[in-house]
C-alpha cells in the first residue's frame, strides 16, 4: 500500500475510529456508575491498572478487527496485534486512569489509525463531557495535503499569539518517583516564566486542549505512543507543532504548542531542565 495520500482510505479510517471510540466511551460511562477499582499495576505502585482498562481495550480490539480484520494494533493493555494490511491501530482504552479511578471528570478514549508508519486519523472522546476530536489527513482545494481538526464536527484552532509570560502551560508527571523529582524541580524553574502550569492528568486530553486554544503548550516526559498519536495529530490540524526529544529523566519528552510560538516554548522548556543535556 503506497504511503500517499488517500481521501477514501482515510476518512473511512476515522470514521471508523469514531464510532469505535464512542462505544468504548458507553462501556467508559457504564464502568464509572458501577464504581473502578484497582485490578494490577504496571512500572510502579502508582501505575493503575483497573478491569474497565481491559475490557475497554478488548472492545476496542474486537470492533476494530471485525471492520479490518488484516488491520494490525497496539494498546496500552497489550494483546498486541501484528496486521498485514499496513495500517495499524494506537489505542489508549483510558488515558487518565488515575482520574477515573478517583472520579475526577478528565479521562478519554484515544485512537488512532498508522498508514504505513504515518497517523493519517485520530479521535480523543472527552468521555464525560462526550466531547469528540478528530483529526485526519485531507486535501485542501489545490489537492494538497493537509491536517484538519474538530470538536464535535466543529473546526478548531490553538490560541492566537501571546508573549511567554502570558502562556497556560499543561504537563504531567512519570510514576517513577526519581523521575518525577527531576521534573518537579524543571517545573519550579519554568513557572515563573509563564502565566501558570495546570496539571490535569491525560496526555490525550491536554493536546486537545491545545488544540482548541485552552492552553498555550504542553511538555511532559514519559508519555508512550498510545498516549499521544491521535492528540499529536489533532493539535497538528489546529495549527501546533509537536516534538518528541529524549527527557532529563531519560525517558521520551513530548512538547507541543501553537505553531507561531513553539520555538520560544521549546526554548524555555530547555532552559527549565526538561530536556536532556539542557544547560550543557
């Protein structure tokens, strides 16, 4: 299959992501009203795992598979499945457990759809607020390739430019405790820069947010494909650029922010100490 552009492939990519995602966020929905306890952990004691994790996932799996059945995925649960078709599923069946866990209103549903080494659709459900993004690859009126983005079928766009010192920061933290001492101090040095650091505990969601203008940037080390391959792509289609750089914490960094003032954000991110070497 030839990594060029598809309108049909793709968009039938992400609507397929959709439907998906909104019945996995049913299952999410059914899941809180029962009440969420912890069934495994993962790197650390803080790492939660919970039985709504799995099942989402398999959810996920078994629609995705019944659709494409030569379709390939990968999940944060595991049960990862090769393909043969060359496009391959990311899922994140909760991203922000920790939230759900505790009932904090701030957790979704992430999928995304790789063609070929390329996510050409994304969709993030605010599963609370039944709230969708979707972003995928499209082709504007010179045939060009371009990325879109919306919020319920609603054209987004990031926040219009604004110096450093009035800039909303999101981030998070790993679950490795010498990880998190490390970005703790590199948070202490960035927040006096920027208007303020919010910390709301799902990486799929804070790109969104991104996206739509809610926050100016977003940094954190740690994070793991199935956690941002669809916000990435989102935050792409709204007008932001994204990186992924090695963390002092020696683990994978993303940074992410509006397109016209990500070379400064990255810059003062450097300078706070998340990024390896920084200072050097």
């Amino acid at each position: 299959m030839s990594t060029a552009f598809d309108r049909g492939v793709d968009a039938r990519l992400a609507e397929l992501a959709l439907e998906v995602a909104q019945a996995a966020g049913r299952l999410v929905r059914k899941w809180a009203e029962l009440g969420v306890t912890v069934a495994d952990t993962k790197s650390s004691e803080t790492d939660v795992v919970t039985e709504a994790d799995r099942e989402v996932e398999e959810l996920i799996r078994s629609l995705l598979l019944e659709a494409r059945p030569d379709d390939g995925m990968v999940g944060e649960e595991g049960n990862d499945h090769p393909g043969a078709s060359g496009v391959r599923w990311i899922v994140d069946p909760i991203d922000g457990t920790v939230n759900f866990l505790y009932g904090i209103p701030q957790y979704a549903v992430s999928i995304a759809a790789e063609r070929d080494g390329v996510v050409v659709a994304g969709v993030v459900l605010d599963v609370a607020r039944e709230t969708a993004y979707v972003g995928r690859r499209a082709s504007d009126t010179d045939d060009r390739v371009v990325v879109t983005a919306r919020r319920n079928g609603t054209p987004i766009s990031v926040r219009s430019p604004a110096p450093l010192s009035q800039r909303l920061i999101g981030t998070g933290f790993s679950y490795q405790a010498s990880i998190r001492a490390i970005q703790a101090d590199a948070v202490g040095r960035l927040l006096p820069q920027v208007r303020d650091i919010r910390r709301f505990g799902s990486c799929a969601l804070d790109l969104c947010h991104v996206a739509e203008g809610l926050l100016d940037g977003y940094v954190e080390e740690g994070v793991n494909l199935w956690d941002h391959a669809a916000g990435v792509l989102i935050a792409e289609g709204a007008g932001a650029r994204s990186e992924l750089a090695p963390g002092a914490g020696g683990q994978e960094l993303l940074l992410c922010a509006p397109a016209h003032g990500f070379d400064e954000f990255r810059k003062a991110v450097e300078t706070a100490g998340f990024l390896a070497n920084s200072g050097e």
